[in-house]
C-alpha cells in the first residue's frame, strides 16, 4: 500500500472517531518512525506515552517473541507462569499488595471504581457510593469512565452516564471539605493532568487530600494511567510528593506498546474483590505480561530514570526559550507547552509535514517522547520544532 491507498482505506473503513495527522507509520526504530515510502520522522508522542523504549526495541520484540512460541493465551481459569513473574514484579517494585490486569486504562479505573464501591459497601452499606474526581481529569472513554472524567464536554451526547459522580476545583481543599460528605467512598484524580493540557495538580493540594481522606476513611485512587511507567522520571509520579494511594491505575506505558491497563491496591483492599466479582476475557494476557516484565525490568532502574529527569530537563530549557514559547510546564518526560497564540495543533501539523510528532493537549503542544530517546534524537526533533515556531513567531516578535 502506497501512503494515499492508507489513508483513503482508513477514511472509508474506519470509523472516523480520530482527528489523525497527515501522518501513516509503517515501522520505526527507537524514537524515529518511517510511513510506507521511507519518509523520516523524530517521534515525540510514543504512540500517546505507550511506546515507553521506543519502536520495535529488541530485547522487548525478544520476550515478546519467545512467549508467543510457547503460548499466546489462556483463559485466567489457569494459572499463568508469565503473569504470576510480572505481577510479582509489579507488586514489589510499586508497593502494592496486588493488582488486577485488564486491558486499558479505562479497565483499571472501572476496576478501582468497582473497589472502591465495594469496600465501602461492606463497611458502611449502600449509601455511600459517590466519587469525587477534579474538573478538567481525563479517566476514560466507557459510559462510566466518562463520568469520571471532570470535562462536561465529555458528558454531552451519551446519556444517561453512570451515576455517582461528583467534581470539584484542583488545589481548592475548602470545595473538597465540603463536597467529601458522607456520601463518597473515594477521591480519584491523576498527579499532573495529561490530557487536561499536561497541569500538574498542586504537591500540597495532593498532601491535604491524602490526610482528608484518611480522617473520613475516604479511598485514595490514583490515576497513573499517563503519568506511570517511569514518564516523569520516578517509576510513579505519586514518589515525587510522598503520597501513597490506596489504588492506582496504570496502563499506556507499562506495557511498552501491547494493551494493558492494571489496576493496583493495598493490603487493606486486597481481599475486596473476592471469586467472580471482576475478571477480563484479555486481561493478563501472557504474551503481553512478558513485555510489560521486560519494560519493568528496565526503567525500575535509578540510573535510568535519572536520565528521563535529565532528557526532560534538557528538552524544557531548549524549547523554552524557543520563539513563540511561552512556557513549558510538566514533570519528566511530560512536557506541556504553552504557545502564544495557542495555535498548538496547527503547530504539530507543520511539524510533523517536517519530519516531527509531536502531541497536543487542550491548547497546548504535548513532549512525551520514548524514555529511552537518544540525544541525537532529542536535538533532530528539537531542530525541526525551533525552525517551525521561526516561521510561525519570529517575524512578529
Ligand atoms: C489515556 C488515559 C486514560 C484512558 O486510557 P485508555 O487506555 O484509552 O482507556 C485514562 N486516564 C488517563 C489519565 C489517561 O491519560
């Protein structure tokens, strides 16, 4: 297929959910990726943050592999060598007693929702089923998960969406005082909001919450499906502010590229969920589970999540004094960036007609490139992003 019979066969075929660029990747290597006739470009996006060490990496395309030849799927009524090796891992690297496997980020919040419920109903009863989560969060796209999501953008359309759900401000404690009746079982919120334009919710905000919810015997749920797998430069982004969740939701990165969504708890939840109250057809999946190992084995590593602190260090100083910049804001390897006329989309579009992708989020240009990108990389990508906001700025300036 040439690049025109690509698109022309998406448009017709494929449901035309997907604001795509003019943009088809055939293969790629690393953080560089070539449509169907060679054309070059840096990738800044990792799919969206999923292609953690890159294209077709060969130690991850190895244990992928090697689990394929031996078995590629088996219903979770067995046990499986290659699930039990990565959630073992899982587990002790991140702190939690046990976690669920299913196959998105939306799954793993479906699942804390589903935990959380629970455990409150068997504490207090039936009365005390809401959730709070933050205006302007991004949770999923099921009928529930959107819900969840504090964009009443997202509301629109759907209706009825699942009930039980309440929002409040990011980094106003007061509003959530008063919200966190005797109603809600469980505060849910993600770290920096990624898609809500990469904002980092306040460290001391998050600190308040955390003790609010331990006076109330509230659950705190973490949704680390953006900012997990080593993005911000800790394996999860709650290490940077010291607050422990008592679940948290991972998916897009840990899996290196094969669909995975995990839901993770501590040792009070970990009974909860008891035989035949949750499962998944997909979830777990052995070949997938031997890639994420592969992943984890990886970045849980200090010296490589110094460099992801390092490249992100790197790539904000040099986009920030970029023309047209006029900030750059994000933890790690997630990077949001503020442009001066908000024009961020038009921006990615010249970009990538120039051999670089690059995300958006809201208005804002979106920098989240393979952990394991290599300097050359960064600067060929970082070439193409300055000589496309010359264009765009430097004559007004
Ligand atoms: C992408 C995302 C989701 C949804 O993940 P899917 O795999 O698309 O279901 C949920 N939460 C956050 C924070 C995300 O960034």
């Amino acid at each position: 297929m040439s690049f025109d019979e690509t698109k022309s066969s998406s448009e017709k075929y494929i449901m035309n959910v997907y604001n795509r660029f003019n943009v088809s990747i055939a293969y790629g290597k690393g953080a560089t990726a070539f449509d169907e006739e060679g054309k070059e470009y840096i990738d800044f996006t990792s799919g969206i943050g999923v292609n953690s060490l890159g294209y077709s990496n060969d130690g991850w395309v190895n244990a992928v592999t090697e689990q394929l030849k031996k078995v590629q799927h088996t219903s979770n009524l067995f046990y499986q060598p290659a699930q039990a090796e990565f959630c073992k891992n899982l587990c002790e690297k991140s702190g939690f007693a046990r976690v669920f496997l299913g196959n998105s980020g939306a799954e793993a919040n479906e699942c804390a929702i589903k935990i959380a419920r629970k455990y409150s109903e068997d504490k207090y009863g039936e009365s005390r089923s809401n959730i709070i989560t933050l205006n302007n969060s991004f949770h999923g796209r099921t009928i529930t998960t959107l819900s969840t999501t504090g964009q009443i953008v997202f509301h629109q359309l759907f209706k009825p969406l699942t009930d039980g759900f309440m929002y409040v401000d990011s980094g106003d404690i007061e509003q959530l005082k008063k919200a966190a009746d005797d109603s809600v079982c469980a505060i849910m919120l993600e770290t920096v909001q990624g898609e809500g334009g990469v904002l980092p919710v306040p460290a001391d905000y998050i600190a308040a919450v955390a003790e609010l919810c331990k006076e109330r015997d509230i659950l705190l749920i973490f949704d680390e499906v953006q900012t997990g797998a080593g993005r911000t430069g800790k394996l999860f982004s709650w290490e940077h502010i010291g607050v422990k969740p008592d679940i948290m939701t991972a998916a897009k990165g840990i899996g290196g590229g094969l669909p995975i969504g995990a839901c993770l708890c501590s040792e009070k939840l970990k009974d909860v969920l008891q035989k035949g109250q949750h499962g998944s057809t997909f979830g777990g999946n052995p070949v997938v589970c031997a890639g994420a190992d592969y992943v984890l084995k990886n970045i849980a590593d200090e010296a490589f999540l110094k460099e992801v602190t390092e490249k992100g260090e790197y790539i904000n100083e040099k986009v920030s004094s970029m023309p047209g910049v006029k900030f750059v804001r994000g933890v790690g390897l997630l990077l949001g960036v503020k442009l001066a006329d908000d024009e961020a989309r038009k921006c990615a579009e010249e970009c990538a007609a120039n051999g670089l992708l690059i995300l958006t989020a809201k208005t804002l240009l979106r920098i989240m490139p393979p952990l394991n990108i290599t300097y050359a990389e960064i600067d060929k990508g970082l070439g193409v992003l300055k000589s496309v906001l010359e264009k765009r700025y430097a004559k007004k300036a």
